[in-house]
C-alpha cells in the first residue's frame, strides 16, 4: 500500500494498488507496464516504495534510456548482461526511466529524441520477449499521448497503464505559447494549433533548447528574442504561482535570468513599453525572494516609463503604484506605501468601478498596511470588502479568495480574537494545498501563520509541529537566506523563550537577527523585533549587560519608523523599565529611563 504521507490523493492510492496487483499477478513471462507521473521526485519516491514491498518474490532492477539512442530493449539488454541474477530468468521487477528526459522537437535533427524512442518502440516489440520480467516503463503525460499516437504497435502489448496525478510538470499548456507561435514556424509544430486543449503540450526544456538554436543561428541581438525571452520568465514564473515547478529554486532563478535578459535586449532595442513590464516583472520575482534594494530602482523605472508612455490614467501605471506601494511596505516605509497605495485604488475604481478584482487587491493590500501598523479597526472593514468582492467575482473556492482569509485570520490573531482566526487559517490552507500542492512557499506561510494562532493560545504542542513544518518546507523551496525563512525561525525562537527554553531560543533568535539584518538592512522593524526579543532572553537569564543595548537599539528603530506612542515603542520601552527594576534589585547600575506610559498591546508580532 502507498505511504500515506507520499502522496494522501485516492486516485494515485488506487494507481498504485493496481500497479503492485499487476506485477505479482505474473512471476514469469513478458509483463509490461507503463506508468505515467510528471513530478520526477514523487516518481522516485513511488518507485523505492513499490521495489521494497515487492521484495523477496521480485528483485528490483533499474535502467536509464541513453538519450542519443533511447532503445528500451538495448538498456534492458545491457542490464541483463551485468546481472546474473537476470541471466537466470529469476523472478525481477526492472523500472526503466529516462524518457522524461528526451526532447520532444528535433531541433535541426532529422528525428527528435522522442520520435527515436517511439521507433525502437515500435520496431523491437517483438525482441522484447526475451525479457521475462515486469518492465515498468515510466513517462511523462507528454510522451503519453504521443506514445499511443507513434508506437500503436508496442502500446497493444501493455498489461496496464497506471497514471499517478501530480501538481508538478515538465510540460507547458498550448494555450500558454499561442503567442509565440511564430517560433514555431519552422519546426515540426508549425502546423500545429498551440491554443488546442493539451495542458501537457511540450517539455519545457524543449522551449528553452529552442530559444538557444536561435542564438546561436541569428545572434542574440535578433528582437525575436526579446519576445520569447520574455515569455520564457513569464511561463517560468507561472509555473512557480500554480506550484507546477519541479525545483523551486532553480526555475526562479530562471525566470529572473529570461526577463533580466529580455530587459536587456529590449533597451538596446527601443522597446519601452515591453521593457517596463519586464522591468515589472522582474522587480517582483526580486521582492518575492528578499533583494528588496534590486527591487526597488526597476519598480521606479518602471513606473516612470509607463507614465511617460502611457500616461497616469492606465491600468499599468495602477500596477506599478501598487507594485512600488508592496516594496515600501516590505522596508518598513509606511507612509510612502499608504500613499501609493490609495492613489492605486482610486485609480482603479475610476477605471473600473467597485466591483473588480483589481480593486479587491487594492483593498487588500491597504488592509493588510493597517494591519502591519496595529491600525485594525481600519484593516477590518477592508478586509471584509475585499472578501466580498472576491466571493462574488470568484467565488470561495479561489486563491485569491485564500489569501484574504489568511489576511483576515491574521488580523484576529493580532486582535486576540483567536476563535475567529482559527478557522479561516485552516481553510486557506486548505485551498492553497488545492491549487499550489504541499511544496510551496504560500503554503509554508499558512501553516507559519496558523502555528502564530495555536502559539498565542498556549498550544505549544502544535505550534511548534507547525512552525517546524513550515520551516522545513521553507528551506527545501528557498534560498538559503530569505526574509520567509527568517520569520519562522523567529517565530519557533519567541515561543522556545514563551516557554522558558532560553537555550534553543537564544540560537535561532540570533540567527534571525542575522538574517533580518543581512536582507532588511540595520533599520528594519523586523531586526527591532529579532532584538527585543533576543534582550528578553537576556534579561530572563540575568544577563542584564548583554540585555540593556539589544533594547535601546530596538526602541530607536521603532522610534524612527512608527513615533514614540506606538505600541511597539511603548511595549520595548516597557521591558527597559523592567530591565531597570531587575538590574536595581539585583545591586547593579540602572539604565536609561526610557519609559512613555501603560500599555498592555504585547510586542508586534512579524507575520510571514
């Protein structure tokens, strides 16, 4: 039976099930079997589970198609001769992989990589029976569909096809290159409607392959180019937003590295209005991954060029005013991103009336600018709006939908209104599951925020599952150094300290001050809330000295960035008082007087 924590679809349960049936069914004999999945990871995963519970009765085997000459029958062959075992005809399960791999056009070759697999296929069936072991064949839902379509002579002698779902591919929907068709022009595809209904239409790496012969045969200066690079970012950072990428990382930095050169040519080549969308573009993938100082001269450029161009009555320069609103709101700088931000939602109301999406983002993002700000009964009915607005426009079973309620349950837990918040933390999770898979970063920060909900609460058991959950998953799909991960390993340090685990928390608060001041810069409110916290640990285990600095460096960063009456302020200016009575009682030197007045708000939580 498949490990439930592979894979918890039924579906891909019962895929499995009748796998392991079809190959016990036949100890002797040719038993071929195809299987199809388009996320190498959970491939290898089912593989190394079906092989150990198929074992004594059937020894697992593996072979890798060679990709100048992917011919199942010669990596079958080549196997057997190494293994006696195999010579002997003894009972064998031979998992054969490799196909993934082959390119789908020809790109200047007489016969693509596929169409040579396809053909041993076809032509060597019958020189298969002297393999008689179960040979699961695995492939990508692509090769599938051209497999019944080139091989109809080897796909009749299949015992079974067995297709386990998966949120990640290698394939690119045709509707996603209907504009670039022309790329196609010259390929075996130029006959082809991209826009037909195939979401596993071609390999992505056949894109990118393409994209190189064009280099190397016009130079890369062609403004084709321009187009297809573009477009390249575009589809990668798609991929990434539906949790389609089989790395994270790696297709991030790749979606960078096709719209950083799209910026490029496209400057050289005078195209302004393509340059400020890649421009755009590229300045989000930049905040998304932390690099807030690259950020922030291409979201200004961008947004100079579109008024220039476009003029300050257009949809695009509404986009990049809220663009640049979310990178100041980032850094801390509220009042530049509370101002951007309402002149982005007025222009989209005057646009587009009330009932838009643009507008629901709109009211969103200036929610969630109250909300950072302790400014709640400001955020509520913002909130509220936008979740209305969504719900009629999209209904409830949406992504957007699913980052407001994390928004909103966010919200009360800021407010303490921890019953309320529970439930819409859990059903964002749920959809963002749905529709983005478990190894995404969105997901990651749901289960972070949801492990805030259950740790304000004193339900530390689950709190710490969560935040470790969160954590681990965040450093599979991240960079290394990323302000996401700093937060929860922030938030895991502050509840080890709730608890009086001062050791394991002192460790992870000063690595989330480290990274706070390696990505944030030395004046940002999350390195005030790493030090804070980091004092209060000192000041628990009576290291008043180490204590003292921590804290005045945190109340001058609050200071600066919100006023000596905010709550954040008043709440470190409050541990200074209680450092100045513990250092007194205990015979040493008081500290500064730094006290404003009574409050009883709790230090800002950082949310992710």
């Amino acid at each position: 039976m498949l490990n439930e924590e592979l894979f918890d679809e039924g579906e891909n349960q019962d895929a499995y099930d009748d796998l392991i049936v079809s190959i016990e069914a036949q100890k002797r004999g040719l038993n071929l079997l195809i299987a199809v999945c388009d996320d190498a990871s959970f491939r290898d995963e089912i593989i190394a589970q079906y092989e150990a519970e198929l074992q004594p009765a059937f020894h697992p085997y593996r072979a890798t198609l060679a990709r100048q000459e992917p011919s199942l029958k010669a990596a079958l062959n080549q196997l057997v001769q190494q293994e006696e075992y195999l010579r002997q005809q003894n009972p064998a399960v031979i998992t054969v992989t490799g196909a993934e791999q082959l390119y789908f056009l020809r790109l200047g070759n007489e016969q693509s990589e596929q169409e040579k697999f396809f053909g041993y296929l076809q032509w060597t069936r019958e020189g298969l029976r002297e393999f008689p072991f179960a040979i699961v064949l695995w492939v990508t839902n692509q090769i599938l569909v051209n497999l019944i379509k080139k091989a109809p002579d080897f796909w009749s002698w299949r015992n079974g096809v067995f297709r386990f779902e998966s949120q990640k591919t290698n394939a690119i929907p045709g509707k996603e290159l209907e504009n670039i068709r022309f790329v196609f022009r010259d390929t075996e595809l130029a006959s082809t409607d991209t826009n037909e209904n195939n979401p596993f239409f071609l390999p992505i790496q056949d894109l990118q392959k393409l994209i190189e012969k064009i280099e190397q045969e016009r130079g890369t200066k062609d403004p084709t180019l321009a187009t297809l690079y573009s477009r390249l970012g575009d589809i990668y950072h798609s991929r990434l937003d539906r949790g389609e990428s089989q790395n994270y990382q790696e297709e991030q930095e790749l979606a960078i590295k096709y719209w950083r050169q799209a910026s490029e040519l496209q400057n050289e080549l005078g195209l302004q209005i393509d340059l400020a969308n890649s421009l755009n573009n590229l300045a989000g993938i930049y905040r998304a991954t932390g690099q807030y100082s690259e950020a922030e001269p291409l979201y200004k450029q961008a947004l100079e060029l579109r008024k220039r161009l476009l003029g300050d009555n257009h949809p695009s320069f509404a986009t990049s005013l809220n663009n640049l609103a979310g990178l100041y709101k980032s850094t801390g700088q509220y009042a530049k991103a509370e101002l951007l931000y309402q002149q982005a939602l007025e222009l989209r109301k005057r646009l587009w009336g009330e009932n838009h999406a643009d507008v629901a983002v709109s009211l969103n993002n200036l929610a969630l600018l109250y909300d950072e700000q302790g400014r709640y009964d400001e955020a509520e009915p913002l909130y509220l709006q936008s979740l209305e607005l969504e719900k009629r426009l999209v209904g409830e079973n949406h992504l957007s939908f699913a980052l407001i309620l994390n928004n909103l349950a966010l919200l009360y837990y800021h407010q303490g209104r921890y019953t309320e918040a529970e439930p819409l933390s859990q059903q964002a999770i749920e959809l963002d599951k749905r529709f983005l898979g478990e190894e995404n970063p969105d997901v990651a920060t749901d289960l972070h925020n949801l492990g805030l909900i259950y740790r304000a609460q004193g339900r530390y058991d689950r709190a710490e599952s969560l935040f470790l959950e969160s954590l681990e998953l965040k450093q599979r799909v991240l960079q290394k150094a990323h302000p996401l991960l700093a937060d929860t390993i922030y938030a895991l340090g502050y509840m080890y300290r709730e608890q009086g685990r001062y050791n394991e928390a002192e460790s992870l608060c000063i690595k989330a001050l480290e990274l706070d001041k390696h990505l944030l810069g030395e004046n940002h409110p999350n390195v005030a809330e790493s030090l804070n916290n980091l004092a209060e640990i000192y000041r628990a285990t009576g290291r008043y000295g180490e204590a003292e600095p921590l804290y005045l460096q945190a109340l001058d960063i609050c200071e600066q960035v919100w006023g000596v009456n905010h709550h954040r302020s008043v709440s470190i200016s409050q541990n200074l008082e209680k450092l100045a009575t513990a250092m007194q009682n205990n015979g040493e030197c008081d500290v500064l007087s730094t006290t404003r007045c009574t409050n009883d708000n709790p230090f800002g939580e950082r949310i992710a």
